[in-house]
C-alpha cells in the first residue's frame, strides 16, 4: 500500500489562515501590525522571486513589509547602518535579509548585526544557542519549524519516538535535532544526526520512525533504507536534468520519493511537501516577534 502524502500546500494554507487571524486580533485589540522588513541586495533573479513571495505572503496575511533594495554595490558599512536603521524602527517587528550577499560582505558580519529579537529566520548565533539550551519563546529557523508543524497536523507527533535526522546543516540539520529535543509539544524524542560521513547510512535510516532528510543529495535515501510505516519528510529539493521536459530539468528530493512511497507509512512530495513552509513559518515567526517586542498578551 503506497504511503500518505503529506501536503505542504494544505498545512501551510491553514497555517496562514490561522496567522491572518492572529493579525487582525492584535491589530483590533492592542493596535499593532506586524512589520516585516526584507533586504535585497542586487539583482540575483532567484533572490528576487523569494523576496517577492515573502512580500505577497505578509499582505495576504495583513503583516506590513518594507523592501529596502539596493545595489549590488553598496559599501558593507552603508548595509550595516541600514540594518542598526532596522533594529532601531519600531515599526518594524522582523528584519530579514535575503543571502547570498555580494563577495565584498561579510554575511555573518551582516547577520550578527540584525537584533537577536528582530531576527526573524532564526539564524543569529544568540537565537540559535537559546534554542539548543531548550527555551521556548525563541525565533527558531523557519524550515525546522515547518517541519515540526507538518507532523503535529498529521498526527506524527514526534514524542517518544526515534527521529533520524540526515544532514547536519546549520539551516536545518541541527535546529531540526535542537527542536525536537525540547521538553515541549513538538519535541521529546530520542533524535539521531546522520550525514555524508556515517558509516552504513541505511543501518542508521532504518532505525526510524520519523526520518527527516536534508543533506542536499538527489534521491539518496531509497527504498531499502527505510524501516516499512515511518514518517519520511523530504527537505531537499534538487534539480536534475531531464530531457523529456520542456525547460530542461525536472525537481527531486533527497528522497527517490516513487520506490520510497511504497515502504513509508506517511510521506512528502517535492514539490509540495516541506517547501510551502518556510514562508509560511517565517510570517509566524514575524507575529511572534512583534507580540513579544510589544509585551502583550495576544
């Protein structure tokens, strides 16, 4: 029997729902809107259309956004005013600067300089220790998020049980691992990290029953690796060349996701598993941050 697929699309449809609900409650009751504020710099095609995406989420969602763009050029001292500019705006509740970044700046010089309570993808190393140390009101990256999301609605919480995690990236390998640790709802299981380097990855894999991957590796994991009934969430997502299709390539998984779907209890498709999270995640995040920079009760 083929496993359940997991949409992305539907959970982050009610996600954003639920977060358009929470806009107009705080807008009606305390008179705030949620600022989000993206920072684009120079004209990378793909940069642009994530940054154009972010920006039609939060007005769907009645977040209002600012889109600083400047060019390619600029001085790493001028970026770096417009980001203490940022941290001082009281308006603006969430800062998010779109990577990469020109080679004449430093991105983590950039990153560090966004106010941990502003940093919005959960990437400032302050963000980042308070999540592994087990806090709970902390802005934690928006894919790992995603992810937690996806299997509390399905019915995949993830306590008690035994969750590998394949990659170790700072993205989310390792904040998927600091999440699931948490003594919270969404957390409390046992978490294996695997990766490039582990000995018999299938020896590991097979010992899940929740296997998240994300090691950036075009249709790794197969259908032997995977213990008959586990949750597989695919965080990957690869182009491959493919002749037969009109632009040249088609998307793929870490995941050969047609002979895996036959093992998995529960399973998500690239495109239109973990992918519709992220922004999503990230406009939540944005509420967060402004309700607690506020210091009201929502």
């Amino acid at each position: 029997m083929s496993a359940k697929i997991i949409s992305g699309k539907e959970i982050s449809d009610s996600i954003r729902g639920e977060t358009a609900q929470r806009v107009a409650s705080l807008k009606k009751k305390h008179d705030l809107t949620p600022g989000l504020a993206t920072v684009l710099v120079g004209e990378d095609p793909a940069s642009q259309s994530y940054v154009g995406m972010k920006n039609k989420a939060a007005k769907e969602m009645g977040i209002f956004s600012r889109q600083i763009t400047l060019d390619a050029d600029i001085p790493e001292a001028e970026l770096l005013g417009i980001v203490e500019g940022l941290n001082a705006d009281p308006d603006i509740h969430g800062i998010l600067v779109q990577l990469p970044l020109p080679d004449h700046i430093q991105e983590s010089k950039i990153l560090l300089a966004i106010e941990p309570a502003k940093d919005v993808d959960g990437f400032h190393p302050i963000n980042v220790g308070r999540l592994s140390t087990g806090e709970m009101e902390v802005l934690a990256p928006c894919t790992p998020a995603g992810v937690v999301q996806m299997l509390l609605r399905t019915g995949n919480d993830p306590s008690g049980k035994h969750v590998v995690i394949v990659g170790r990236s700072n993205i989310v390998g390792r904040p998927m691992a600091s999440l699931l640790l948490r003594k919270a709802k969404g957390g409390n299981a046992t978490v294996t990290v695997a990766h490039s380097r582990t000995p018999d990855l299938g020896a590991v894999t097979r010992l899940a029953d929740i296997l998240i991957v994300a090691i950036g590796w075009p249709e790794l994991l197969k259908a032997d690796m995977v213990r008959p009934g586990a949750v597989v969430i695919d965080v990957g997502v690869n182009r491959v060349d493919d002749d037969t299709r009109e632009r040249g390539y088609r998307l793929v998984g870490d995941v050969a996701f047609d002979e895996v779907k036959e093992v998995a209890g529960a399973i998500t498709p690239v495109p239109g598993g973990v992918g519709p999270m992220t922004i999503t995640m990230l406009m939540s995040n944005t509420v967060d941050a402004a309700v607690r920079q506020a210091g009201i009760q929502e």
